[in-house]
C-alpha cells in the first residue's frame, strides 16, 4: 500500500468450462471503463491442482492487491490458486463452484437435482501429455449448447459459442480441493437462477456454506456475458471492499 491511499485492486478473472477468456468480454469493458485494471487468462481446464498453479503464479507477480473472480469452474480454481498469494483480498463466485476441502465438481453436482447438462455432454478420448496418459474431454452438444449453456443469449450467439467452446477434462471434475480459501478471504456469489448447468439450489448452498455476500441475478450460466452490469457491480464492490482491508 502506498501512504494513505491504498492500490485499487486488480481484477483477475478466471473462465469455466467450456468457453474461454472471451466469456468475460462485457464484463471486462465494464470494469475498464471504471479504471480498473483487469486480467483474464486462459484457464487451462486440465487438472485442478495444475491449473490452479498457473493461475496462482500469475497472481503472485501481480504486485498489487487482486480480487479473484471464477465462473464455473474456475471458481474451483480461484480458491486454490489464492492458498499460496498473499496479495488475494477477495474472492468472487459466478455460477462458480466454491469447493470445500476434499470435495470435487462432481461431488457437487451428484448431491443436487441434475440440470439439462446431464443429457447434452458427451467426451472424447484425447492424449493428454500432462497427465502422462489420455483423459476424456467434455464437450456440450452443439445443437444443445444455446438452450444449456446460455437460453437468454440470442441463439445466434448461443450458436456461436458452442463451436467456439473449449473443452475440460474428466480429470478436472475429479480432482480433489484443498482447504479452500473462502474460509478466511471475505467472499461474493452471484447466483444464477436459471441455470441450466450448475443447479441454482447448489450454488445457493455454497454462497451460504462460504457465508458470501449474495447477488440473485435471473440469468442463464452465461450470465456474464447476459446480465455483464451486475456482474461487474458485484466486482466493483468486492474490490471497493478489498481496497479498504
């Protein structure tokens, strides 16, 4: 911090599956336009534990204060990726998982009412070199992914993103969080009331279990990209918060 006027956060923000940083296009002009500086990096959507390093190391060389932002599961990723940085004031969730210790994505998703994704997901057999051997990948079925992923999106767009959609592994929903940092890092949950792919009633249990301060927004998985004003309201105040701690 700089004498008596404290550094205004960077904001990192950490894409889920089946999309890419792009996801976050509205949101981050939002933020700009704010005067904040915002980072969005490839989420590799590999490995849990290996994709929370990278983004880790990223935030560590930050020398600022950061206010780490998931969607999906990228929020799996953000809680690990802050254990080891110091300069992490908060985290934000949206339509994210906020894992606890011990438990996966797919603990998670087999403890609620299964969403249409259930149904419209199917996985390819690809090498993958960092794990030594192949893994599956995931994908949303095209034809499905408009309606799944982001039915409050023109479907022209819808359209799309699922050509452009990058795939995550099996092995990523599988793999194991550590003690998660929502437990001592002051927490935001934007909770999607319409999505089709994380159940809402899920993400109402982890906004509560991390005691995060809630914003219900009416909005599809996509909701970044559908409702990006309070998304980034939620930011900035997560942020305006992180500056004065």
């Amino acid at each position: 911090m700089h004498g008596s006027s404290p550094l205004r956060p960077t904001i990192v923000l950490v894409h889920g599956a089946f999309t890419d940083a792009s996801s976050w296009a509205a949101v981050i002009r939002l933020l700009q336009a704010a005067g904040l500086t915002v980072r969005a990096p490839a989420n590799p959507l590999r490995c849990l534990a290996q994709d929370a390093e990278y983004i880790g190391s990223m935030v560590r060389a930050i020398d600022a204060p950061v206010v780490l932002v998931g969607h999906d599961y990228g929020g799996s990723v953000i809680t690990q990726a802050a254990a080891d940085a110091d300069n992490v004031v908060a985290l934000c969730f949206v339509a994210a998982f906020g894992l606890d210790a011990g438990e996966c994505v797919l603990d998670v998703m087999n403890r609620f009412a299964p969403t249409p994704v259930a149904d419209a997901t199917f996985t390819a057999a690809v090498p993958t070199r960092m794990s030594g051997g192949s893994d599956s990948e995931l994908y949303i079925r095209r034809e499905r992914f408009p309606q799944v992923y982001a039915a409050d999106l023109p479907p022209s767009l819808g359209e799309v993103l699922s050509v452009a959609q990058r795939p995550i592994t099996c092995n990523a929903l599988t793999g194991r969080s550590g003690a998660p940092v929502w437990a001592s890092k002051p927490s935001w949950y934007a909770i999607a009331t319409a999505d089709r792919i994380l159940n809402p009633a899920a993400q109402r249990f982890m906004a509560q279990r991390m005691a995060a301060t809630e914003h219900v927004l009416d909005g599809s998985h996509a909701v970044a990209l559908s409702q990006p004003d309070a998304v980034a309201a939620m930011i900035r105040e997560a942020a305006e918060q992180g500056r004065r701690t």
